[in-house]
C-alpha cells in the first residue's frame, strides 16, 4: 500500500488546524505505542527510512503561499534529515508507564518546527518488562483519525517477518520558480473556491433530494430540536477554563469484545456505548467538585469522517463534527444508553454531519487571507463544546514494526479553547483505548477522570452480567 492522491495544497479545513493553532492548543494527533520485545532505534530509523519513500508527505514541508493569496502549500525538504524526526528519549533506567505519560504530555504540549516535515518520533527503548515504547506525533494539518489508520498500514506490517515492500524510487520535481508559484497560487484560489460552491450547491441539493421523501421530511421537526445545541453555549463543566499549553496525559482500556456484548444486549452501537460511559464519568467527576448536575448537559464535539471508499489511502482531513449534548442527570446506565442511542439515531436520520459540512464549505469559500485573519484572531468567552470525544475504528489484528509486536496503542487528540479534556477511542487488536488529554491549568487531576472512567466501565460490564 502506498499513500495515494496527495495534494499539493491545504484544503481549507487542513489549513484551520494551522490558523487555530497557537501556545496553547498545540494542533498535534498521535499515540502511545508499546512494542514487544525490545525495539532499538537503529532498527527504528533503518525501518521507517525504507518506507519513506511510500509516504511522500513525510518528506514535505510546508511553504507560505506568495502574497498570502491562498493556502500554504506542500513542497519537498531539499534538507531532510530523518535524524530530525526520530529521537532516542535519554534514560537513566527503565521507564514505567507514569514515566511514559509524563514524557508524552511534554512531547504533546510542544509546537512543532514549521520549517521540517509536520512529524516525529520518540523511541523509549527500554520500558518496562522487556517492552519499548514510541510516541508518535503528527500535525493535524496532515491527517485525521481516518488517514491516521490508513498510515500505520503502509509503516506496520501484519506478520513479523513481512517481506519487504516493493518501492519505487520518488521523482521528486524541481523548485517552482516565483512566476510559477504566483500562477499556481491564482488558480489554486479559483479552484479551490470553486470546489466549495460547488460543494456548498451539491450539498443543498443533496438535502433537498433527501427530505423530498416523505419518510425523510417527518425527521425535520427533529432538526428543529437539534438548533439550540448548535447555537445556545453549553453548561460550563469544571474543566472547561483557560489552557496553557501544558497537557497531561492517561489512558486506560477496555475489551473490545465486552463493548460489542454490551451493544448487543441493548442494541446500539459500540460507539453508543463509549458516548454513554464518558457522559456517566463526566457527570461523576462533576459530582466530585460539588456541582449540582440536574439541568445539566455535556456537550461533545464528535468527529464524523466523510472520507468515502476511494479516498480511503489519502491524507488529509475529511471530517465533519457533531454536537451531541447528553444529560448529566441520568444515573442509570442502561437509561443513559437508550438516551444516547436514540440521540445518535435522530442525527443519523437528519443528515446532520452533512447539513454542518455545508456550512464548513461557505466558511471555506472565503478568501484564505482572511480565513488566517480569524484564525489569529480566534477566541470565545465560552467554549462551543465541553470536550472532544473521537471514536476511530482501529485493525482488529496485531500490528508489527521492525519484527516486532505492538501489544498497546493509546491515541492522542489536542485540545485548547477552554476544552481542558479530550478522549480519543482507538480500537486496535480486540480492545478499545481510551486516550485521555487534558490541560495542566484547565484539569490537573486527570488520573482521577480516568479512575472515574474506569469504575464506569466496570460498572457496564455488571449491566449484562
């Protein structure tokens, strides 16, 4: 497998996660990952230095647009170094893993250097019981959680001992000269402008075509009840204050197998499942600072991949966001999951994600100068969301680098703008990781969200036991 259709240009939603980012809300995805047995690092740079040339953008950088008239663009590192992307972590012994979450919640709250390709990687080679683990770091201009999944498949392999791909030598092209570039700027403008009227009319059309059935038009009353999440701010939670930068890392795990009993015995989905246990650990952590929560919601920000069957392959981002509000007043579980359940089905049946994507293609038709203008200048009194919840449906089968196993993949999802919690759901090899990331100044107790999250998990299990 190769990394196939990669564009030149930032798509206007590429280029958000740049015009967003500042000190504190470093724009980084990535894992944890812990590899048996030990991996070295010689066998690490050797490993991903091969398969370099199946993914191209990691040879990239970016370039300002001339005049600033459209979007950066991609352009090749006459200067690469892969020496400046992986890293050996300096240990004094054997890290164990509250050696590993503080590293990687230093790691994480660090800007990355523009002037090389958006990635690096952290090698801890010793870890504990004969393990290393890897911290993985990429700008999400790059990629989202989708093309995330597509990129480990071209870096790992199914078996330890795959044979070596076959590759093909890049061509890569010359520098473009300024003319060229200022031409290539204009047009890139008209057509990327054009790419989202088009979009923008392909999407009116699409809904209008949709609600003309008549078993679909009986779903626009519940559109009209879905508004007020999209407009009214949400309850401010006890981690929803300013961030510094500063993130602190956890994560735990949960069989993947449990889950699925879990949405077979109250039929949903898995996804339903992981909604209604982090709504439950929001409203439990709540209870913890004395907040009354009758009344009260937890509003995530879901992410909804868009990327059909032939972009599979492709970086980028294709993603539209959900605002799925939740009571914090519901105890019982199984009540709690009904809730969900049915909320996720009426934003299925709405079109919702597509009805937002629509408005994130009027927004992309504005100038780029003027989209990095708001982006400087980006700032709320309050946030649109309490948290990110991001559920990305991982391999089902072990994953190997260099000949050896990875046994664990915790994932990694910024944060910032006073949402000072984000969980991102990885399912990897029969389990589910639930990577959890918070602000320093926001939430500096973390560890006991996860404890909750925890007990949450165990307490499900006890539903259909």
């Amino acid at each position: 497998m190769v990394v196939k259709n990669l564009k030149t240009r930032l798509s206007s939603l590429d280029a958000a996660f740049l015009y967003l980012e500042r000190k504190e809300c470093p724009m980084n995805i990535g894992a944890v990952c812990i590899f048996e047995p030990k991996l070295t690092y010689k066998d690490l740079v050797s490993h991903i230095q091969e398969r370099l040339p199946l993914i191209p953008r990691y040879l990239q950088r970016l370039a300002p647009d001339p005049f600033n008239i459209s979007h950066p663009f991609w352009e090749y590192d006459s200067n690469f170094d892969i020496k400046n992307h992986i890293f050996r972590v300096k240990q004094r012994g054997s890290f164990d893993r509250k050696d590993l979450r503080k590293l990687a919640g230093e790691i994480m709250s660090e800007l990355m250097d523009r002037a090389k390709p958006l990635w690096e990687l952290y090698l801890v080679e010793n870890f504990e019981n004969n393990k290393s683990a890897m911290i993985a770091k990429v700008h999400h201009c790059m990629a989202d959680g989708i093309s995330g999944v597509d990129l480990m498949k071209v870096i790992f392999d199914v078996t330890p001992n795959a044979e070596k791909p076959k590759i093909t030598p890049l061509a890569v092209q010359d520098k473009k000269t300024p003319e060229e570039k200022i031409i290539e700027s204009l047009f890139g403008t008209i057509e990327e402008s054009l790419k989202n009227l088009m979009a923008l009319q392909g999407g009116v059309l699409y809904l209008a075509s949709t609600f003309a059935k008549p078993e679909n038009l009986r779903s626009l009353p519940d559109i009209v009840d879905l508004i007020p999440a999209l407009a009214a701010p949400p309850s401010i939670l006890p981690f929803n204050r300013a961030c510094s930068g500063e993130r602190l890392i956890d994560w735990t795990e949960f069989s993947f197998t449990e889950a699925r009993k879990i949405r077979d015995h109250l039929g949903g989905t898995v996804n339903d499942v992981v909604l209604t246990v982090l709504a439950k650990a929001v409203s439990d952590y709540t209870k913890r600072f004395g907040h009354v929560v009758e009344g009260k919601t937890v509003r995530f920000m879901v992410p909804v991949s868009l990327r059909q069957k032939e972009e599979r392959g492709s970086l980028g981002n294709l993603i539209s966001f959900l605002p799925v509000e939740i009571p914090l007043d519901i105890s019982d579980l199984k009540d709690l999951f009904n809730y969900v359940h049915q909320k996720m089905s009426k934003m299925k049946q709405t079109h919702l994600a597509e009805l937002l994507m629509m408005f994130g293609a009027a927004y992309a038709s504005i100038p780029p100068a003027l989209q990095a203008a708001i982006g400087a200048v980006a700032d709320l009194p309050f946030p649109p969301f309490n948290m990110v919840a991001t559920n990305v449906p991982g391999p089902q089968v072990p994953f190997y680098l260099a000949g050896r196993k990875m046994i664990d993949q915790y994932p990694y999802v910024p944060i910032g703008y006073r949402l000072g919690l984000g969980c991102a759901i990885l399912s990897y090899d029969k389990k589910l990781y639930f990577g959890l990331s918070s602000d320093l100044q926001a939430m500096p107790d973390v560890e006991s969200f996860r404890e909750i999250l925890d007990s949450t998990l165990d307490e499900f299990k006890q539903v259909i036991s």
